[in-house]
C-alpha cells in the first residue's frame, strides 16, 4: 500500500505546485511485476489509492488507465532501471523547448543534473500511437525529456528522483525565462 500511497501524494503535489493543472498529467510506479498508474482524466485534487490503476509489465493496458499506461509501459519495458515516471506539463519547461531544440540549462543545478534535455516533436495528431516507442527510447538514455508542445517526462528508481528531475528542469526553464527577459544571455561557466 505504501507505494501506491506515495503515487498519490506525488501526483497530488504536481497539481498543487503548478506543474500540472487539476486533470493532466500522469503518473506510474512498478510494483514488482505490474505498475499502479494514475486514472485517465482523473482529478489530483480527489485522487484515492483505489482510482489507481493495476497494469500488467506487458500484455494489455486495462480500461480506465492513464491514456499513457502504454507509454508507462514500454519504459518499464526498455529501462529495467526505471521503478517510477512521471508525466507533467510544467508552463516554463514546455515554453522553452517550443522551438524543438534540446533544452540546455543556464543555471548551476540544472547543468549538474543535465547536461541537456531532449526535445522530440510528435504530432498531436498522432501522439498515443507513435509517443509509447519514442519517449521510452529516448529515456533509455535521459532520466527526463520533453515532448513538444506536450510536456515533460521523467523516469528513475524511485518516485521521489523522478519527482526531483521534474521540479529541477522546471526551475531550469524558468531561470532561462527570467534571465532570457533580463538580457541575460550567458552564465559563468
């Protein structure tokens, strides 16, 4: 129950600092051989333990589950390492990488923990059918990417890191924005 229990909180705290609005995002945790994932369209603010969703580590997603459960999935698939993704669309994080450029902190935090953040661009069009292979192959090798337009996905040994990586690269994003508007456009190496 503790894992699930800490999903919730989570996901409830992406909503509460601004990273998702009350009915976006997702988020999953691995739980041996299956994965808790957040409901399709459910609400952070209401979220329970019993809205989770149990999902199987291949074979098919149930009903209800998070329109990214495949996504969710395939990571868990490909990165044996990854116990926990998390989903978010942080304002500052999707305004920068608009251009569909690796990201590339300014700031000292954000530089230790990325070297850079890779950007892929998916047609809204067809994003549930092409995003679950994409997004997965690209965190094989990233602990967070951006889909364009879309948002932020991140992936780690535990929910607290993936949690972590998502808040650093928005703070990142926003540091950019702020110094982008001061007319700052180079750090101290």
């Amino acid at each position: 129950m503790e894992l699930k229990q800490e999903l919730v909180r989570y996901y409830r705290w992406l909503r509460q600092y601004g990273y998702n609005d009350s009915h976006s995002g997702n988020a999953s945790v691995k739980d041996g051989e299956r994965f808790w994932v957040t409901p399709t369209g459910c609400c952070a603010d209401t979220l329970e333990v019993g809205g989770l969703i149990e999902c199987p580590l291949s074979g098919g997603i149930p009903a209800g589950a998070s329109l990214d459960a495949p996504l969710h999935q395939q990571i868990y698939q490909k990165n044996t390492a990854a116990k926990a993704v998390i989903h978010s669309h942080g304002p500052y994080s999707i305004a920068v990488t608009l251009n569909g450029l690796p990201f590339i902190p300014l700031d000292f935090e954000g530089q230790y923990y990325f070297s850079e953040i890779p950007v892929v661009d998916i047609p809204y069009a067809d994003y549930l059918e092409r995003a679950p292979a994409v997004v997965s192959e690209i965190l094989k090798g990233y602990k967070i990417m951006v889909v364009r337009g879309h948002g932020v996905y991140a992936n780690a040994e535990n929910l607290n890191l993936a949690y972590k990586w998502t808040c650093s690269l928005e703070l990142s994003a926003k540091i950019s924005v702020i110094a982008a508007n001061l007319g700052v456009s180079r750090v101290i190496p």
